[in-house]
C-alpha cells in the first residue's frame, strides 16, 4: 500500500532533551517536507527536500533540523526541545516539486513538551 | 508563491451544493490551484486540483477564473461526513518549492 509513515504517533518529553521523529514514504517520491499545525495557524511548512542531499527552509524553520541521506526517508530533528515546539507534526510526500503534484499526508505525530 | 485567503468557517445544511472561494492575488503563471480536506487529527487529504477553466472529478469542481486570482471549490449536496477543514494551495511551478497552505476553511455541515 503507497503511505507515508511517522514514528512516533505521540510523544511527551521534556525541555531540552533531543529527539527525532521519523518519516519514511514507499513511493519513489522526490519531495518531501514537515509541517506543523497549530490551532488557528493553519499548517505551516518547516523544511522541504527536493531530493536526497537537497534541502530547504520553509515558514517555520528556526529549533529544527532535517537530513535526507536516501530518498525514502525524511526525519524531523528537534536538538533542544522547547515547549512552544508543542504541536501536530506531519510529513508529507509527492512525485516531484512543483507542477501538477499532490502531496500525501502522514498520519500526524502529536508532540508534547513540558 | 501564491499566498491564499479563505473564509475561516461556513455552515451548510445537508443536501446543499457548498462553494468556498479562495483568493490568491499574486499567483505566478506556473503556479496550479490544489484543494486539500483535513479530518481532525489526521492529515490533508487531495480533493482537486486545476490550472484554469473548470475541473471536475468525483467529489468536487475547481472552477478558476481567466485572470486565475481567485478559485472556487464546489461541493455536490453535502453529507455530515463533509464537515472538515478545506484547504487552498498554490503550487509553485517554477521558482520556489516552499508550499503555503494558510489557515483553511472550516466547513460544519448540519443535519
């Protein structure tokens, strides 16, 4: 089944304690890209990637990493957790960047930190 | 990239054809318009998308004017289970790869 998956689907921890959430797309898809939503903020892109080793800022860039050593998979890096990065995070995939495209959605990784 | 702006929310009774309108004013000329659905806690869904004209599938018509500044997304005869979040976006089809979804329409549907 074409999907993208994210682990973990929940997460509690505590201010400054390093994590990764990890997205991972068996679609042969060249862009992907991490969002988090807010209520009344609507998503919000953080980074995308047009292809392995290519990646870039997007709305909401600043406490996050991201790597994209092979194509398939896309973590999410969170050095220093801070509490205003409490949120829903999805990661998301499609064939390519730009163009008539659509993206598909992973199931969401609601992340809690105290 | 085209920054949109919709209705935050809108009620529709069952039964009823739905329009959300969305505007995006500076849309560039590769840009194409895609509709998204969200459920709470799960994540967009594609409902449509279109470059201009009409585009119609089996859940819903994209209707883009000529000068492409504005779209509107037609929902057949609404059902409870259409009672969701809406969201408009523009691809960028050359230039920035940035996606900008912006805060969404969210439609209730009563019985």
């Amino acid at each position: 089944e074409a999907q993208v998956t994210q682990n973990p689907r929940y997460l509690i921890t505590v201010t400054g304690k390093k994590l990764t959430v990890t997205c991972s797309q068996n679609m042969n898809h060249e862009y992907m890209s991490w969002y988090r939503q807010d209520p009344g903020l609507g998503l919000r892109q953080i980074y995308y990637s047009m292809n392995v080793e290519v990646t870039d800022k997007g709305d909401v860039p600043e406490g996050y990493k991201v790597s994209r050593k092979e194509k398939r998979n896309f973590p999410l890096i969170l050095e220093s957790p801070s509490p205003n990065q409490t949120s829903l995070y999805f990661c998301a995939s499609s064939l390519r960047a730009g163009g008539p495209n659509e993206q598909f959605f992973g199931p969401g990784t609601r992340l809690t930190v105290l | 990239l085209a920054k949109t702006t919709q209705p935050i929310s809108m009620d529709s009774y069952e039964g009823q054809e739905v329009n959300i309108t969305c505007s995006h004013n500076n849309i560039a000329t590769n840009d194409y318009i895609t509709w998204y659905q969200q459920f709470p806690s799960q994540g967009p869904r594609f409902i449509i998308q279109g470059y201009k004209t009409k585009v119609t599938n089996e859940v819903a018509s994209l209707f883009i004017p000529a000068d492409r500044k504005s779209s509107t997304l037609s929902l057949p005869r609404v059902s409870l289970s259409d009672t969701a979040v809406y969201y408009c976006l523009g691809d960028s089809g050359a230039g920035s790869y940035q996606l900008t979804f912006g805060k969404g329409t969210k439609l209730s549907v009563i019985p």
